[in-house]
C-alpha cells in the first residue's frame, strides 16, 4: 500500500455516521438529513433524455480531450457567464466532476522534489488536503473566520512557506461558509502568485446557486478578465454540473483556464484514464447550453432560504450565505455534542463543523459550528427549521 494514504483522515461523513452510531431517535418523526451537500431537486429532463438517446455511444471509446461540441458549449458559457474568452482547443478541459479533477490535478503538477506545500482554507472540503498528502506535499491551513469575513489572507503565512507553496485552493462560493470573493481580494491573490509562482485553484461548483438573481457570484475567470489577465495566468477553475444541474451521479464538469497548465494535466489525465462517457458528453453540451434549469433550481433554493432561515436564526446565529445552498450555523458548546442531540432528541442530522476544519495553532475554525445543507424538499426543510427551533428551547449546552 502507497504509504501516503495513512497520512489521509477520516472522511466527514465516515465520522459522522460513527458519531450517530448507536443513538436511536424518537420512532414518531420521520428522519430528516440537512448532512450531506446532494441536491434533491429532479435531474432536468433535457439531461435525462439526452442520456438516453445516446446511449449507444457507449459502443466507443471516449475522447481523453472531450469532444469538440462540449468543449465549444463551456466555451460559450464561460462568455456568457464570466464575460470571459476561453479557447475551448486550449483552455478547456471535460472532467469527471470537480472532486476527480481537484484531486487529480494536484497530483500532476506538484512536484514532491521540491519539499512542496499546498495551502488551503479551513474548514474546507477534505479532498484539497488529500490531494496534497498523496501528491507529497505539506497541507498548510489558512483559517477562515467569521470575524474577518471569511477572508482568505495569504499574508499572514510566513515567507519560508509562501515560497514552497505550490498551489493554492480557493473556493468561492465556499463550502461550508458560504462566504464569496471579492475582486479586491481576487486582485491581491494574483499579486501573490505572481510573485511567488503557486497556481490558483478555484473550486467553483457552487457558483450557480445564489438568492439574488441581479447579483451572482464572481468567478476566478471573470476577475482575471476586469484585471486584464486574459491569458489566466497560473489559474485554473473547477466547475461542475452535480449541483448547478441537479447531476451528482453523472460525474461531469470541467476545468478552464491557463493552457500552459491544461496540457500537463490533460497528458497526465491519458495515462489516468479519466475521460468521459460519450453519452454524458452529449448531456452535459446540452446542460452547459441551457438556463432554465437553472434559474429555476435557484427558485427552489430560495424559496427554502426564505423559509427555514428566519427561523434557525431566531433561535441560532445563521446568516444567510452569500451564495451556495448551506447555511453555516453558529451553535453553543461542542459541535458534536449539538449534533448528536439534534439526532436523538429530532431525528435531524447535520454536519459537524469541526469534521470540516483542522486546528492550527490551537484554534479551530470549525469548531461550534454546523452546516446545515437546505437539499431537501422544501416541506422537509421548513419542518427541519421547525425542529431546530423546538430543540434549542431546552437544548443546555
């Protein structure tokens, strides 16, 4: 066995499932899970019926590059969406989801020869810390607070590990925070690749889930482009269909940006043996190109927002996100202690904030929070918001 992979720990859901083991809820209500970040909402006909009308391509081999129809159509809403010029020949590659590609990536361009570090933010999705344990290289944690606006400021870090940093991960929208970047911060994050040479990776899959339809988030792509970088120098986006399209299981998105570090990845990816299936191709050129779904599965999330939010924060401190569908929850005590209770006494799970984060210099990020995740039917979500606000009345930390 490789044996990086004693490095890795414990997924979120591995511990949460351990946590609630043995703990039996009340047999009068129905479970509910706010836990796990998968979208509910119908995977859009358009997709569905695509999928089975190509079904016989499976007969053939996929093409590792992606066929040129996908690739023209991200191509196309990377325009409409970031106002941003992106070759699809050069600048644009299919991917099996962003978790594959944000995992995969780092193990092509890391070079663990150099006593390489990956920074990251805490809390954070865990697969940006394993990729850098199983590439070599040192995870190194970048606190995100409420205080500071979850802002991710590299200056903080010492020098000695700004000059091994190889890449950074960004999220934006951020799971679990829900927090967005700015183009004042994007600006100063290019400032410090630039000088120091690490390459940004912006994990993007929540980009499409926002209350305000007048106000969607800024992508990495569409700051580089106000900043006059059109080459995207040193920047790659991960962007996905699982939630923007209600897809989780057809494993499809695709990264964009610096063609200088496309094609490394995309020789990697030839002997990795990760390209898609031609029928999801032809599903996802078909997704990519359409809108409706889209502002419709944003509706949906609304108009949960709108009914579970005011009540979890009447009794919890749980500000609404700037954008994706968690809202990250200030709770009293032990995050743990407040989950399992939750469970027991609600039959309701959410996600341990500290199951999130790692401690770095005895002060954990995540911990005293949850993310709730606003995924299910929206009957189901008010009822939940109606639970929390039931516990909390005898709830003594």
């Amino acid at each position: 066995m490789n044996s990086l992979l004693l490095q890795t720990r414990p997924y979120p859901f591995t511990r949460l499932n351990q946590l609630l083991s043995g703990v039996t809820p009340p047999a009068h209500l129905t479970p509910i899970s706010l836990g796990i970040g998968e979208p509910k909402h119908p995977t859009p006909q358009c997709i569905t019926d695509t999928l089975i009308e190509h079904i016989g391509s499976i007969a053939h081999y996929p093409s590792m590059r992606g066929e040129v129809a996908l690739r023209e159509a991200i191509s196309a809403w990377c325009a409409r969406r970031f106002g941003a010029a992106v070759d699809p020949f050069t600048q644009i590659l299919p991917v099996l989801g962003s978790r594959e590609a944000l995992f995969s990536f780092v193990q092509s361009h890391v070079n663990a020869a150099d006593n390489p570090c990956v920074i990251m933010p805490t809390p954070f999705y865990q697969i940006y810390e394993g990729a850098a344990l199983l590439a070599g290289a040192e995870p190194v944690y970048l606190p995100l607070t409420q205080d500071t606006g979850y802002r991710m400021d590299l200056t903080v870090l010492d020098e000695s590990v700004l000059k091994r940093a190889q890449v950074v991960f960004v999220c934006s929208p951020n799971n679990p925070t829900g927090s967005t970047i700015g183009l004042d911060e994007w600006k100063e994050l290019f400032a410090m690749s630039d000088r120091y040479g690490f390459v940004l990776c912006s994990d993007e899959c929540y980009s499409e889930i926002y209350c305000d339809e007048s106000r969607p988030p800024l992508g990495a792509l569409d700051a580089a482009r106000q900043l006059g970088r059109t080459d995207f120098k040193n920047l790659i986006i991960f962007q996905s269909l699982s939630k923007r399209s209600n897809a989780p299981g057809m494993r499809s998105g695709f990264v964009a940006g610096d063609a200088r570090l496309i094609e490394p990845f995309l020789l990697y990816r030839t002997y990795h043996g990760s390209s898609m299936c031609p029928a999801i191709q032809r599903a996802s050129t078909v997704a990519w190109s359409d809108e409706t779904h889209v502002v419709e599965n944003r509706r949906l999330y609304r108009e949960k927002f709108d009914a579970a939010q005011p009540i979890i924060n009447s009794v919890l401190d749980a500000p609404m996100p700037d954008a994706s569908f968690y809202l990250w929850t200030k709770v009293p005590g032990s995050d743990e202690a407040f989950t399992k209770a939750l469970y027991e006494q609600q039959a309701l799970t959410v996600l341990p904030g500290s199951y999130l984060s790692r401690s770095v210099n005895g002060f954990d990020a995540g911990y005293g929070y949850v993310r709730l995740a606003l995924v299910a039917e929206p009957a189901e979500v008010t009822e939940a918001a109606r639970r929390i606000e039931r516990f909390m009345r005898d709830y003594a930390a």
